[in-house]
C-alpha cells in the first residue's frame, strides 16, 4: 500500500471546508476525520521505520515544485499532533459551534503542513494557517483574559511572520530556491551576512511560536485565557512543529558552529527562565505555561547539540518532544479543575509529572539521559549544571502542585480519559524497544 | 524609559536592514552553478536555476502565458492551498468571534443619493471585472485572489451604499465550502489521474486560449469564487457586529 | 529611466511618509485612510516595478477591503486614541 | 529462572493494582519471597547451599535500545539478604495495618523490585533507572499521605541526588566511554574525584547523611509505618550500598586519596559521619514524636557506618556493614513496633503514650531487643559493629572522630531510655487495648531473630561480610563463629555473654526480693523546671524530659541545616519574583524584547 502523506493535509482541509455543508453531524464527523488522519499518521511513521525518510513530490519536482520530506522526527510530530488532536478533541466536546470545529481541523492540518513539508515558504504558509487558527481557538473561550491572550499572540504571531517572510525572501534573493535540501547543498555559495540576517530572521520568527526566550511574551497569557483543551492543543501542535521547524533551520539549512551555539545559549536561557519564573507561580495553568517554556529550551538544547553529540541529540529531542508532548497535554487538561479525586486522573497527572521531571522509565528519562550524555560528549559541564538546576526548581513546584491537586472531587470523563490516554504515551513511548530505533535514526535523511 | 528605549530600539533595527539590504544589493548576481543534490527525486532537476527554468518552460510544461499565474497555481499550487485556507481561518476566526454579537435590527442611516446611484451603475462591472481578472487568470494579469478580491469590493461598495443590504451568510458559506471543496478535489484527482497531488491531468490545450492550461483556469475559478465570498462574508461580519 | 527613478522615489517618499503619518496621528480613521494611501503608492511601485498580479491584488485589498475593515471596526470602538 | 522471577515480580505489581486488600496482601507476601529465594540460591557462591534452583548468576536484557547488565556479586548478595529480609515481614505486617489497597502493596512491590535491580546492576545506567524507580516508587508511597512538606522535600531531595549521580556517571563516561563497571579505570585526575564526590554525596542523600538528611525526619514522621521501616531499614542502606560500590568495588576512595595529598575527601567522610552520629543523636533525644525520634536517631546510626567507609580499613569497613546490617533489622522492627502502638492506641507522642508494655508484652519484648542493639548494649551485635569501629577510628589514629562516635554512643542510651519508659514502661495510660495482630508480631518476630543469632555467632556476620570484602579486595578479620580477634583485643561473644548474665542474676534477685510499685508518669519533679504560669504543661514524666539540656543545646542547634535550606529557597523565590518581571504583560514591551532578539542574534553572528 502506497501512503500518500499529502493526504496527512488534504484530507483535514477537504473536511474543513466540507463542514460549512454539514453543520449538524460536524462533531462526529470531525471525530471521524480525526481518527482518519491518526490511522494515516501511524501508517507513515511505520513507513518511515521501514524505509527510511520519504519525499513526496506535489505538481512538480522541485526545485522549482514542492515536496513533502517526512523524517523520523517529522514523522514522530505527525503522528503526536493527529493521533494526541483525536484523543484530545474529546476534552472539547462541549463545543457545539461547527466554526470550532473547522478550525480545530485546520489547526491540526496546519502544524501537520510544518512539520512534514520539505519547502520553506509552504512551511511559512502552514505556520500561517496554524496561527490563525490558534488566534481564534484561543479567543473562543470568549472571556476576557482569553481575548487579551489572543490579542498579544496575534499581535506577536504577526510579527513573527513577516520576519519569517523576510528571511525567506533574503535567502529566495540569493539562492533562487525555497526547497530547504536544495538550499542546504548550496548554502555555502551564499553571502555570509546575508546568510546570518536571513537566519537571524527566520530564527525570530519562529522562535515566536516555538516559545524561545525572550519572544515568548504571550504564553503565560495565551494559556492562562484559553480552555484547557486549546491550551492541551497549543501544547503539543503548534509549539512543537515549530520548535521542529527551528531545528530543520539549524540542522540542515544553516549547520555551523556559531548557530548551534547561538541556539545552545538560547535554549539554556529560555530553559533557566522558564524553571525559575515558573517557581513562584500561584495559577495552575500560568505555571504549566512557564514549565512549558522550560521544556521547549531543554528541547532546543538538544537540537543544538548535533556538532559533536549528533549520536544523542536526535534521540534526546525525539523522547523530550514525545515526553512534553504528553505530559503537559495531559496536565492542562488536569488543570480544567486540578483535583485528581478518581484513580484515572491519578494515574495521568503522576505519570505526567514523573515524565517531566525525567523518572524512568518514561520517555522524558530517556530524553533527559540522551541530552546529557550528547552535552557530556561535548563536555558541555556548565550547560549540564544549569539543567540540573532546573530539573530541581522543576520538581519543587511539580510537588507542589500534585499536593494541591490532591482532592476527593473527580473530573469530568471527557478530561479524565483523554488525559489518562496522552500520559499513557510517554509510558509507552519509554518502554517499547522499537522506539529506540526510530529514534536513532538519522534526521533529515543523513546529517 | 520604555519609550524612549523604544525609540532606540526601532533606529537600530531599521539602521540594521539597511545595511541587510545594502549587502543584498552588493552582492546581487544570479548564481548559476550546478546543482548537486543528494536526495534521490531530484536527480532529474535541470542545470539551470530556478527563475530561468521558470521563465523558459512555463509555456510547455503549464500551457499558461501568464508565468506568474503558472508559478502560483501549477508550481506551488499547494502555497496557494494554503494561503486560501488561510483567508479562509481567518474569515472563519472571525465569524466564530462574532458569532452571538450580530444585530440586524438598527436603523441605519442612508447614504446619499450620488452613492447610491452611483453604485448602482458600478456594481455589475466591478464583479464583471473581478470575473475577468480570475477567468483570465492563465492569460492576463491577474488571478484568483485579485479577482476576487475585486468582486468583494463590489459587495463593499452596496453595503456602503444601502446600510440594509444583506447578503445571506448561509448561501456565502455554502458557495465558500463549495470552492474550497473543489480546489482540494481538483489537487486530489492528480493524486488518483496523474502521480502527484495537484499535478495536471487535463490536455493543456492551444496556448493562448481561454480553454487551455489545464486545471490552472479551474482552480483560478474557484479560488475566484472562495476569496470573493470570503472576504465578502468577513465585511459583512464587521458591519453587523452590535456595538 | 531618469523618469522611472524619479516617479520611484517621490513614490517611495509618499510612502514612508504616510506610513509615518499613521504612527503618528491620534485620529484612528486619518490613520486608516493614509495606510490606504501607502499601500495604493506602493500598488503602483509594484506595477512601475513590472508586477502587475501584485499591483490588482495590492490595489484592491491593501487599499480597498483592508481600509474598509479598519472604518468599520473604528466605527464601532472609538475615533480618538487617548 | 531470573527473567522468570522479573517477570512474576512486574505480574505481581501489576495484579496487587486491582485486587483487593487481602488478596494483595497475600499476594504480595509470596512474591516479596521470590528475591529471597533466588539470594539462597546464589548462597552457593559463599560456599553454602540451602537450596539449588540453578537460578542464573547474571543476566542481560535489552530493552529501549539499552541493554541491563545484571549479576550478582558478593557485595550485592550481602545487602540483598538484609534488605530482602524487610520486605516479607512488612508486607505481613501490612496485613492487619490497612483497611483497603489503596496503592500501597504494588508501589511497595515495584520499590521491591527496583532495590532488587540495584543490587544487580553492573553497568551504571541500569543502577542509575532503578535507582530512580525507587525513588519515584517510594515517592508515590509518601504522596499517599497527602502532607505537603513531605511530598515536596522528598521529591526535591531524590531529584538532587539523581542528578549528582547522573553528573558522576557522566564525568566517569566522557572518561573511560563505558558505562559497565568492569570497563571503568579510574585514574587520579579532577573529574573522577569529582565524579566519586558526586555520586557519594548523591547516595548520601537517601543515605541521610547529615547536611543532606533534611527530608529524611520529615518524611519518617508523616508516612506509614511499614514503608518507614523500609525507608529507614532499606532505602538508606541502598545509599551506602552505592558508596559502598563506588568507593571500594570500583577504588574511589584509593583515587581520592593519591589525588589529594593532604586531608582527602575519606576523612571529611568520616568526620561528617561522627558530627552526622553526635549531632542526631542530640536532637533525637529532644523529639517528643515517637517517629521523629526514631528518624533522628536513624540518622544517627547511619552516621556510623559513613565513619566506617570514609576510615577505610579492613576493621572499620568490617564496622560498617556489621552497623547497616544491624541497623536494617532493628531500626525497621522500632518502626514497626511504633506503628503497631499507633495501630492500637492511634498517637505518636511519647508523652501521651504509657504502660503498653503491660498490654502488649510481646511487642514489648521484641521492641526491648533491639533498643538493646540500638543502644549497643555488650553482647548484642550492636555492641560489636560499634566496638569495631571505635577500635578503626583508634587505630587508624582519627583523634577527632573517636570520642564523637563515643559521646554519640552513649547519647544512644538517652533517647532509648525515652521510648522505653515513655511508651512502654510507666503507669498505664491505655487500659483497654490489647496486643497486636498476631500478622504484625510475627513480622516483628521475623526480624529480631538475625539479632538473637548474631548475638550469639558474631562470627556467621563476618562470614557474610568477608565474602563481600573480598570482592572489593579486602581482606577479612580472623574470627571464629564465636569470637572475633583484632590486634587489640579478641571479642568473645559467649564470655560476655555469660559475664552479663552472672552479673545480671543478682540484680534480678534483688529486684524480685523487694515488692515493688509502678510509678505512675505524672508522680514526678518538674526537674528544676518552672512552669509558667499559662503554659499548658503536661504532667507526664516523658514530657520534656531532657528540658534542662535542650535548654543548653537547642540555641546551637536551632538554626540549623533546615534554616540553611530555607535561605536557598527564599532566594530561589526572590530571583523568581523578579524575572518574572521580564513577563510584563504589555505588547510593546514583548514586540521590543522580538527586535532586541533580532539585533543579538544577528550581531553575534555577524561580528563575532
């Protein structure tokens, strides 16, 4: 069976614009789609584990067409944002406007479009398509402080964009390609400054989504304001399709020294920043914002890490990502009511928290190990520290919070099932030994 | 202290892009040198840079006069699906927000009478011109998103004009979800007819002529159709929304 | 061509300047009007500049529908900037 | 046979989840039997064999891509049979303490299993996992109880010491490029003996040693009983147990030494280990918490056995797995004996406790046994493990840790005197409560029998230990079962014994030849002590007992490690409150902080 990965997009656009049709059924047939696109999800990442990394080519081969490129990782992110998307949506189900479910698809096809496109400017159309869909996903719960957070998101978001349109048109401007393989190859025929503003651009402009220090001025706000479900969906769609975006940038397009360093600094403070404004955070959902934070440096710092420890980085990034993705899913669904009275959300918020703070053998140890044996190989020894430090600040406050939420009241089962199931992932995720070797393989088809 | 650090901030990063732009400009040649790729589906990828390979074998490979037209809907058609889809976020954004604000019942003031009458005049040939500008899209300049945006300009202008005029939401959707619907169906069957999503799979025709380009003209039509009533319904919102 | 860098630069001035005068003006709808007038200059740059896709599209969203929504949406909060 | 034993032991944690209370309890009994089964097996490498299962001596299992080497060494044999021995016994105690399953047998299970992956671990990342399941298992166990500062300082503390290992696994790996035990050469350089501290100081953290042990008085008194006496009994010795590894089996200690001429990082081992002994001992004496006192003092006799590594000496190593061995069994019998007095009468104060002894008689007498080895009374083995010692710390001319660890001793004797009279002894405060379940006597029974044994064949201990030295390349004492011979003296068991119990036959005559009455706790003096005129006083004997030398010693001691502790936080919380400035909540602030990034980034590529 052939697995056209463009349908990864088609399909949940077709739905998208279909659902205006069928405004009665759209729930369930949202659902439907949903789980379509999961079942596709896992059939490429078992395509991937098989064969390798996989392009696929649309209207014509590039460079002068586009194609998809599907990595391992890319492939991981695909399947996290559909198949977490469908558990997810459960936790929304209150929603009956057919618009929230229009845009629910379109933020799901969007981060998808990110991760798996294998051309630039697409990547900048999908990073269009998902921030506008978040814009409006975070304002939906129509209260005050949900539309000021959306208000500051769109207001940076935009920003980020046209920077990310800059960047594109400097490099378009030097290398007459967008196709991020074909630019790669030749990177090194470009002007060395344009080259350094175009990347300095781009890095902005995505940093903007990926939540970087200090561009990440809307998350405390935009988490705190959406429902627990739109902060579950920002949680692991957008930010991690875009932290990936930054590490297709700094891996393939723009390997150098300076870069790896210049992100390793960035993702250290946007790590220490996030741990430590994080730590004396009274609102539940404000602090799981700020941990947020620190988790999307630590995942930085793994990328960075490719100049020598390049054996550990991929893995590392690869169990942090699937690690952070469940976790903190899960947590802002916990954090609807924060009270773990039924053995359910027991298990999910413990689970969840261990995975964090890197216990095993959840898939957030095996991060955590990775990244510190790939800085250990770069005798990185003050980074490691720092991440010490904040692996501490991080399990005060997670401790803090479990004891807060201890309580007799129960959730509602739309939140306590699918926050069971995405905890149920870095469980999973830590334990199947097939996992590894998705994980060791090669980003990007050979760095 | 915050604006007058502002103030800074904004000098240096404008004295920064200039200086970006002044190193472009230095450094502007079209660089030509082979490729040399080592993922496997580019093998077949011509000696020649892209723009070049743009300008010379648009009219074959496309059958559209208008290479713009051919990059924007043949080369990275899927952009274009993108970049619909996000108008079409966005309009539905805008929608979702206003949902329960809407108020028809107001007294609204008339416009005056040269507006009105005037309007009235302009009207068929705004949306004539809007309907020309995306038919035309493979043959003039032009497209679906100028065109209709062009056609939303007319509806601007009546709801300008008659502050009761009233386009009916559901049928704009419909016709919106039908457009869409197409452009994505058009991209399928070059999934399931040719090999690639989006490919063309219609005879290109006599180039020049209005059948002719394949599935560009379609696809411009119904871009055409969806920004039209897109923007068109997110005006619509505006006004209506209660104050 | 000596006409070609003229017209491009009294273009270019007339839009930085309105753009300038936007930042600066308290009069919310002034503001929207004299963005319209930034972006219709620089729709013609686009067409002076052999891009006349981008200059239609430019034209009739840029100047026309954006400038629309920024009216109707100063219509119904306030005029004034404070 | 050992994958099948990991096998029924993740079905058992598995199972315990969802049955009920009985049937966990029996369950978990039966399978905490399993690793027991398989150490009598591997007896046969001491050169004894009770029964042959032909259990293998080690095994790989691959799994995530990592591949867990496990086998059994001396060394780990010797813990095992001490830590293995707690596990059976608390889950029969378990069985009259808890009303329903409510998470305690499976994490109890998984924290059984986890110890038991630690002891057969011979690479460092296998250590390293099951270390850390043991810590989140035993977390899980004291969230249970929903008190806040216990959740948190453990939580806090086990992520410290997981993250100074994991940083002294790291230095050893970038080193030698191996993470197997049998590939690691360790050469006199800095980042080995920053490694070894680290680790040390990462075990000492489970292992209570002193400026690390806040969590440990905490989390003793706010959780149940039964896990406390595996905390105390097994958990800590784990710790030394990883010390033990890494300072010996691998030659830390000999590193560390070469590599630092003058005063090397064993002697301040065993200075903090003689101050961790003193210092507990006098605030456990001070504790009217029957839990808390027994933390204190927990933290005290592990201090011993901190001395004993940090001399190093074939006596002094001989010292301290005699103390951790004697410390496993009676410190979780006291636990349990605490808790089976709670399970009757519900309080832990000393000085509302009284007379139980007359209620409770058997718990009386197993609880009065290892007082007796807690407080190193002659003949008991207790007495032996410190007696090596002190004659380690002599000998090895340690001037200033000698008559610590003897003052420490005697101090011992305060504190027991208080649980003895307080909550035993006395007028009856409990009329109408009756013996412990017979399940929680037997458990005790279970555990106080190795110290009975011991108290008469000194000599069986050694030969457990000089099995486990010799693994590390130690020789062993000269010993027969009955005596051990050191070049200073040769301790006799049955001599002293037979002494003590010469002596003991006159004094018991005079006891019995006198009628004698039972002083009731309130018929009493007030020991020099006013009280105030709206003090709420309780008039039992054991309330503020040591007032007048609490009075003397609280001011040194009050503001201690914990304020120290405090201080980090409340910094922690200040830098806190003010980066969190940087979020001011305005746009344009975080549209300047966007081009502010724009410019770094690209002058730092630019120009540097």
């Amino acid at each position: 069976m052939v697995v056209h990965a463009v349908l990864l997009i088609a399909i949940p656009l077709l739905s998208a614009f279909l659902i205006p049709l069928i405004r009665k059924i759209s729930k369930w047939f949202t659902i439907s789609i949903l789980t379509l696109n999961s079942i596709f999800s896992i059939l490429v990442l078992f395509e991937v584990y098989n064969k390798g990394m996989i392009y696929e080519i649309i209207a014509f081969s590039p460079p002068v067409g586009i194609y998809l490129a599907i990595d391992n990782l890319s492939a991981l992110l695909a399947l996290i944002i559909n198949v977490f998307g469908a558990i997810n949506f459960v936790s929304t189900l209150k929603e009956k406007s057919f618009k929230f479910h229009m845009l629910y698809l379109l933020a799901i096809a969007g981060s998808t479009g990110i991760v798996i496109t294998g051309d630039i400017f697409n990547m900048f159309v999908f990073f269009e398509i998902t921030a506008v869909a978040s814009y409006a996903l975070v304002a939906s719960k129509k209260s005050e402080k949900a539309v000021e957070g959306a208000i500051k998101y769109m207001i940076l978001g935009s920003l980020g964009s046209t920077f990310i349109l800059m960047g594109i048109a400097l490099i378009y401007s030097q290398m007459k390609s967008l196709n991020i393989y074909d630019i790669a190859n030749r990177i090194s025929m470009m002007n060395e400054n344009i080259k350094w503003i175009s990347f300095a651009f781009l890095l902005t402009g995505i940093g903007v989504e990926a939540e970087l220090f200090p561009l990440n001025g809307w998350v405390p706000d935009v988490y705190e304001g959406a429902s627990s479900g739109i902060a579950s969906l920002l949680s692991f769609g957008p930010s991690k399709a875009a932290i990936y975006a930054i590490a297709r940038l700094l891996i393939v397009i723009f390997p150098s020294m300076h870069t790896y360093e210049i992100a390793l600094w960035i993702g250290v403070a946007t790590l220490l920043m996030g741990e430590i404004a994080a730590f004396m955070q009274t609102d539940a959902k404000r602090m799981l914002a700020y941990s947020s934070i620190g988790q999307m440096g630590l995942i930085l710092i793994a990328f960075s890490l490719v100049s020598q420890g390049i054996r550990y980085s991929i893995p590392a990034s690869f169990f942090l990502i699937v690690s952070h993705a469940s976790a903190k899913s899960s947590l802002f669904l916990l954090s609807h009511k924060n009270k773990m009275g039924s053995a359910l959300t027991k298990y999910g918020g413990i689970t969840a928290v261990l995975s964090l703070i890197g216990m095993p053998p959840l898939a957030g140890f095996w991060g955590k190990w990775y990244l510190f044996l790939g800085a250990a190989s770069e005798k990185l020894w003050l980074v490691i520290i720092l991440i010490f430090f904040s692996g501490i600040i991080e399990a005060a406050y997670f401790a803090r919070y479990l004891h807060r939420s201890i309580g007799e009241e129960k959730m509602e089962a739309s939140y306590a099932y699918p926050m069971a199931v995405l905890s149920t992932f870095s469980l999973a995720f830590g334990l199947l030994p097939f996992i590894y070797k998705m994980a060791n393989m090669h980003l990007l088809g050979g760095v | 202290m915050r604006k007058q650090a502002s103030v800074v901030i904004t000098v240096i990063f404008f004295l920064s892009l200039t200086f970006a732009f002044y190193q472009i400009s230095s450094s502007y040649n079209y660089m030509e040198n082979k490729y040399d790729y080592t993922n496997p589906i580019n093998e077949s990828s011509a000696n020649e840079s892209v723009p070049q390979h743009y300008i010379k074998d648009t009219k074959n490979e496309t059958g559209a006069i208008n290479v713009v037209t051919a990059i924007v809907v043949e080369y990275r058609g899927f952009d274009t699906l993108g970049e619909v889809t996000v108008l079409f976020t966005a309009a539905t954004g805008v929608g979702f927000l206003l949902y329960n604000l809407y108020s028809r019942k107001k007294n609204k003031r008339e416009a005056n009478l040269i507006l009105r009458e005037g309007s009235k005049i302009v009207l068929p040939f705004a949306l004539l011109t809007g309907a020309y500008i995306f038919i035309h899209g493979h043959l003039t300049p032009g497209g679906g998103f100028p065109g209709g945006s062009v056609i939303a300009s007319g509806f601007l202008l009546m709801m300008l004009s008659y502050p009761k005029f009233f386009m009916n939401e559901k049928r704009l959707s419909v016709l919106e979800s039908l457009a869409g619907i197409t452009f994505v169906l058009i991209g399928l069957f070059g999934l399931i007819f040719a090999t690639y999503f989006l490919q063309n799979y219609l005879n290109l025709g006599n180039v020049g002529y209005l059948i002719s380009a394949g599935i560009i003209p379609l696809i411009y039509i119904a871009v055409g159709f969806k920004v039209g009533s897109e923007l068109a319904s997110v005006i619509q919102n505006l006004k209506e929304v209660q104050e | 061509m000596i006409e070609f860098t003229i017209i491009a630069w009294v273009m270019s001035f007339l839009a930085i300047a309105s753009a300038l005068y936007a930042i600066k003006t308290k009069d919310l709808l002034s503001a929207a009007i004299s963005m319209g007038i930034a972006s219709l200059v620089v729709s013609i740059m686009f067409l002076l500049l052999q891009a006349p896709d981008v200059a239609i599209t430019e034209a009739s969203i840029g100047a026309g529908l954006t400038m629309a929504v920024f009216i109707y949406a100063i219509g119904k909060t306030e005029r004034w900037e404070e | 046979m050992l994958d099948i034993i990991i096998a029924e032991l993740l079905l058992a944690i598995l199972i315990t989840f969802f049955v009920g209370k009985k049937l966990a309890a029996i369950i978990a009994f039966f399978i905490s039997l399993l690793p027991l089964v398989a150490l009598l097996d591997w007896a046969s490498m001491y050169g004894f064999k009770f029964i042959s299962f032909g259990i293998e001596k080690s095994m790989n299992i691959a799994i995530s891509g990592i591949t867990l080497h496990l086998a059994i060494t001396p060394l780990s044999w010797f813990f095992g049979i001490m830590i293995f021995s707690l596990f059976p016994a608390i889950m029969l105690f378990s069985y009259s303490f808890y009303d329903k399953n409510d998470g305690f047998y499976p994490f109890m299970l998984l924290a059984l299993f986890s110890s038991f992956g630690i002891l057969l671990a011979r690479d460092m990342l296998t250590l390293f996992l099951f270390w850390e399941m043991m810590s989140w298992s035993s977390f899980i166990l004291i969230y249970r109880n929903k008190d806040k500062e216990a959740t948190i300082i453990y939580l806090v503390f086990s992520t410290l010491s997981a993250f100074l290992i994991i940083f002294g696994i790291l230095l050893l790996y970038s080193q030698n490029n191996s993470l197997l035990f049998s590939e690691i050469n360790l050469t006199p350089n800095l980042e080995t003996v920053v490694a070894i501290i680290s680790m040390i100081s990462g075990f000492a953290v489970k292992a209570a040693l002193m400026p690390l042990h806040v969590w440990a008085p905490v989390v003793y008194s706010k959780s149940d009983e039964p896990f406390v006496a595996f905390l105390a009994g097994g958990l800590s010795k784990l710790g030394y147990y990883g010390m033990f590894l890494f300072m010996f089996s691998l030659p830390g200690a000999k590193i560390m030494e070469e590599y630092f001429s003058h005063i090397s990082p064993n002697y301040i081992l065993a200075v903090i280990g003689a101050l961790s002994a003193f210092i507990a001992t006098i605030i456990a004496f001070m504790q009217d918490d029957i839990r808390k006192l027994l933390a204190y003092s927990s933290i005290g006799q592990l201090g011993y056995i901190a001395v004993g590594l940090g001399i190093g000496s074939q006596l002094a190593i001989t010292g301290a797995l005699f103390q951790a061995f004697n410390h496993a069994f009676f410190k979780a019998v006291l636990f349990l004996a605490a808790g089976a007095v709670a399970y009757r009468t519900g309080k832990w104060k000393i000085s509302e406790l009284g007379g139980v002894a007359y209620k409770m008689p058997i718990t009386f007498t197993i609880a009065l046994l290892s007082i007796f080895t807690l407080a190193a009374i002659p003949i008991t083995s207790g007495f032996a493990a410190k007696w090596l010692l002190y004659e380690a710390a002599i000998k090895a001319k340690y001037i200033f840790v000698a008559p610590i660890m003897l003052i420490a001793g005697v101090g011992a004797f305060l504190y027991s005197f208080r649980i003895l009279y307080g909550v035993f002894l006395g007028g009856n405060n409990h009329p109408d409560i009756k013996e412990a379940p017979k399940s929680m006597l037997a458990a005790m029974f279970v555990l106080v029998l190795p110290m009975i044994i011991f108290v008469i064949f000194p000599g069986y201990a050694l030969d457990m230990m000089s099995r486990a030295l010799s693994d590390a390349g130690i020789a062993s004492i000269p010993h027969t079962v009955f005596t051990i011979k050191t070049s200073l003296a040769s301790y006799n068991a049955i001599a002293v014994l037979i002494t003590l119990i010469a002596a003991l036959i006159p004094a018991f005559l005079i006891y019995k030849s006198k009628p004698h009455r039972i002083v009731d706790f309130k018929d009493n003096y007030l020991a020099g002590e006013i009280p105030s005129k709206y003090e709420n006083i309780s008039m039992h004997a054991a309330h503020n007992f040591y007032k007048p030398v609490e009075d003397v010693m609280k001011p040194y001691f009050e503001p201690g490690t914990i304020e120290y502790y405090k201080g980090i936080y409340k910094g922690l919380a200040i830098l806190s409150n003010t980066l969190r400035k940087v979020y001011t909540g305005f746009t344009q602030d975080y549209a300047i902080y966007v081009a502010i990034f724009l410019l770094t980034v690209m002058g730092w590529l630019i120009w540097l």
